[in-house]
C-alpha cells in the first residue's frame, strides 16, 4: 500500500529534500525513484518516491524543527492526496 506524509522543516527546499530522503532511508525504505515539486516563493512542497514497499509523496512547509510523519492509505486517497497538492502548488 502506498503512504502519504506531512514534513516540517526550519531549512529551505534542498535541505528539506535531502533530510525527508535520509529519514526514509532510516526507517528502512530503498528508494528507487524520487522527484520534488516546490514553488519558489511558496514555503512548501512535495516530495514523491518509489520504493520497494510501496509509493509515498510527502507534503513538507516550514516549520521550527524537522519531523516526519507517514501514513498508510489506499491507492485513491494516494492519488487525491498527490493531485490535489499539486493543484495548489501550480495555483490552478
């Protein structure tokens, strides 16, 4: 099954990327394939990675200090999830 996430992180989209992507790794996740969608001026974004026990896209925004949190859903609330940030991110 696939997971959604929700990210906090006091570091702009790069740092943000690579820490999600280390937490990941830590909780034993093998990434196959990632992609990050963020808009300059916004203070969030959307990481979404392939691994081997399953999809996840992860919705981050700024905040004091990084967590993680990962949640297991159908694949329907997964695809929602991913449309509808993205809808926001590309301001349609």
């Amino acid at each position: 099954m696939p997971y959604i996430g929700f990210a906090r992180s006091p570091y702009g989209p790069a740092k943000t990327y690579e820490l999600i992507m280390d937490e990941l790794r830590k909780r034993g996740f093998r990434v196959g394939f990632s992609k990050h969608h963020w808009m300059g001026d916004a203070p969030f974004g959307l990481v979404i990675v392939e691994t081997e026990r399953g999809a996840i896209a992860i919705r981050w925004n700024i905040g004091d200090e990084f967590t993680l949190r990962l949640e297991e859903v159908n694949d329907d609330d997964w695809d929602d999830f991913v449309e509808d940030t993205l809808e926001y991110l590309s301001g349609d």
